[in-house]
C-alpha cells in the first residue's frame, strides 16, 4: 500500500504516523490572476479619513470584491464619503456600473463611525448603505462586511469576505492550528502543539473546531470551542482515531476508527458517545463528509483496488461508486447547496483539482493547472473552493472560482500551510 501524505489524504497520516512539514507562517500576501467571462465594473473611492485609522477599508474591500472573481475594479483614487452627490456621467464614461464611498469617523468613546454607501452607476440611483460603530482593532472586519452587502447587493448571493478559514502550519518542530479571516490574514493560533495537527473540521455553527491530535503518541480526535479554548476528546479508541467531519446538525460527527481491526466510518456523538460503526469492509474507508441535508456521506475508499469516492447512506446500507474518471481519487468536498463534488485525482502523476456536478452527464473537470494539490473545502456560498498545493516548491492556499477561471494565491514568506477548510456564515 501507498503510504504517503496524499494516500487518502490526512486520514492515512493519522493511521501511520506521518509528521507534516513546512516552516512557519508569516503575513499572508494575495496575488490575483485570471479573468473571468463576465466581471460587474465597480469603482471603489477611498473613504474620508481612512488614512487615519490603521486600516484601509478600501482597500480590503477592493481585495475582497476582486479576489471573488465577480468584479472588475475601477480606477478610483479620490476620496469620496457617504454624503457626497456623485456625478453619475462621469462615472459611466469610465465603464462603472457601480460606485462606492465611504468615511470612517473617530467617536468619543474610542470607536469609529465607520459609513459607506452604494450607487448604481446606470440607474443613478443609491441601492445600499450602512452605518455601524465598530472598535479600532475591528476595522478589518467591518471592512469586510461591507464587501459582504455590496457582494450580496449586486449579485444576489451572500459575501463571504467575513468568514473564517482554518488551516495548519508547522514552525520547526512546533505545528499551530490557525483561523483566520477569508483573505488569511487578522487571524490567530487556537491551538498549538510540540506534534503533529492534522485533519480540521468546522462545526455548523462556526464555534467549534474538530481535529485530529497526536499529543498522546496516538492519532485522537478532539473538539475546540474556538473562542475559549475549551476542548474535549471525541475518540481516543484502541488504533487509530482521524478524519472527524460534522454532521448539518452538530450534533454528531462521521469519523475513522481502527478499533475493529480495518478502518472503518462511524457515527459518533458530539462528546464522544454511542459510536455506530456504518461501513464494513476488509479496506480502508476515511475521509468521510456528509451531505447537506445529512441524508448521505460521501468518503473514499480502496475497496476496488485503489482509492475512489463513493457514497453511502447515513443510516448504513451498500455503499454506492461515485467516481469514475482517473484510478486514484481522494479528498471529497461537497458545495453547501449538494450540486458540485470538488476532489483530488492524481492523473499521470499530477495530483490536481477536478469538480463536477453530481447527477449530470459528463466528466469532472481539472480546474488547476498545478500538480500537487489537496484538501479542497467549499466557501459557504458554493462560489469559490479553498485548497492546499505548492508553488515554487513551497506549500500555499490558493481560492478558485468553480470554473478555474481566476484564482488568488495566498501567498507569505513562509508559505508552507495545509489542510485548509473554510468555516460556515457567521451566526
């Protein structure tokens, strides 16, 4: 058997012992490249007094809106605030179809007033706006609220700028557990640790954070409240204990346990009770993720001689094959409305990114143009897949559009980070 880190992805770490690699984390840095087939013209001005915050809302919200794929952004460095009367003929003979100001304003308890608004450039008319007083060290986020309403404003679809990411990172012999905001940046440690971290799992309701620890020499799962640190073990059975993945519900998890001698899917509750084994094979079945509506999980295994996809219902029964293209296939991901299946496939060597719409003719697609990725996981709103793979023989994250057709790198000066998954809307 294949024993590497891409073998079932971080499922047959736990199981081997595999150590990640990769030095430490720094200031993650956004290059954009591609273009998309049709990109909203947006202008967005710089804000009134923004110079004197330690934020440039602006600017954020212009690296949001543009790292979406969704926009195509405007030349325009004048400040203009919330009150002002924009003249709409000359914006429209710069090709804008949309407009936004904005002001950031110091009140006498310490916040800031921090106002924007949205014009249709077409119609000349205001379509949004907001006011909302927000503490200096959270500048940042109410920047990316703002690119949250405008996002959802102008394309119907909710903004996820302000979600957060979850990703793992190694610094010598110390491995740390981060959440950051989507861009990669304004987040912290929630967890780090002299071994190995591996196999992340936001919780529906954003608070918690499953993952697979080896501290106690052994492969165990837990379960951490991301804004207390509080933290309880979900399965430390005999063998090995990986690849958690919550249930819509929170309330239980699809884990892989070992304890029967095979690596096998089961049911667990939230705190570690009722374990309900649900597949049962001579193979190794990892790498579980549920449907949407919970009715389904979706995991791989080698039960056909090498590693496919296949789906079986949560309540147990024969598994069903769902991937046919390529021998070797891993790492599922399910967009949040069920429609897309993003995975792993290694094809002639190369381990890329393929998505495809489940229950419709015709292949997945390679939407990279890399040879070493992994880890996909889905934005909340289905619009973009975050994912792991190296670049200049460096790991990174990387964002694409479902159709590959702009991607941004985030990209630091130690840039070896994995296994990101990307958290739900905030509640």
């Amino acid at each position: 058997m294949l024993m590497n880190r891409r073998y079932f992805g971080s499922s047959v770490a736990a199981a081997s012992g595999l150590a990640l690699v990769g030095p430490a984390l720094g200031q993650f840095k956004v290059e954009i490249s591609g273009v998309g087939a049709t990109q909203v013209p947006i202008a967005i001005a710089r804000f009134r007094d923004e110079d004197r915050t330690t934020q440039s809302l602006s600017t954020i919200i212009r690296a949001d809106l543009e790292r979406s794929g969704v926009f195509r952004l405007i030349e325009a460095s004048q400040v203009l605030d919330e009150a002002a009367q924009p003249p709409m003929s000359e914006w429209r003979s710069r090709s804008a179809d949309a407009l936004v100001g904005g002001s950031v304003t110091r009140l006498a308890d310490g916040r800031f007033d921090v106002r924007f608004k949205l014009w249709d450039v077409v119609k000349g008319k205001v379509i949004g706006g907001e006011s909302n007083a927000t503490m200096p060290a959270d500048l940042r986020v109410a920047a990316h609220r703002i690119a949250d309403v405008i996002y959802e404003k102008l394309t119907g679809d909710r903004g996820v700028f302000s979600t957060r990411i979850a990703y793992v990172t190694r610094s010598g012999k110390r491995y740390a557990l981060r959440v950051d905001f989507a861009d990669g940046l304004g987040g912290e440690s929630v967890l780090n640790s002299n071994d190995p971290i591996i196999s992340p799992a936001w919780s529906p309701s954003g608070q918690e954070l499953a993952y697979v620890s080896f501290e106690d020499q052994k492969a165990i799962v837990f379960a951490q409240d991301v804004s207390t640190g509080q933290r309880r073990k979900i399965a430390a059975f005999r063998g090995s204990n990986s690849a958690p993945s919550w249930s819509p519900d929170g309330n239980s998890l699809v884990v892989t346990l070992s304890r029967d001698g095979y690596s096998q899917l089961y049911i667990i509750g939230r705190n570690g009770e009722n374990p309900r084994r649900i597949t049962t094979s001579q193979s190794i079945d990892t790498e579980a993720t549920y449907s949407p509506d919970g009715k389904l999980i979706y995991f791989v295994s080698d039960r056909s001689g090498g590693p496919q996809i296949y789906k079986v219902a949560a309540a147990g029964g024969t598994p069903e094959r769902v991937s046919f293209t390529g021998g070797y296939n891993i790492s599922p991901a399910l967009s949040p409305d069920g429609r897309y299946l993003a995975y792993i496939s290694r094809q002639n060597g190369a381990f890329k990114l393929y998505v495809g719409e489940l229950g419709k003719p015709g292949a997945p697609q390679a939407i990279t143009d890399s040879s070493d990725d992994e880890s996909p996981s889905f934005a909340p709103n289905g619009k973009l897949i975050i994912y792991a793979t190296r670049a200049n023989g460096r790991d990174t994250l990387m964002t694409t559009t479902l159709d590959g057709k702009i991607k941004a790198k985030l990209e630091s000066r130690f840039p070896d980070v994995r296994e990101p998954v990307w958290g739900p809307f905030g509640r």
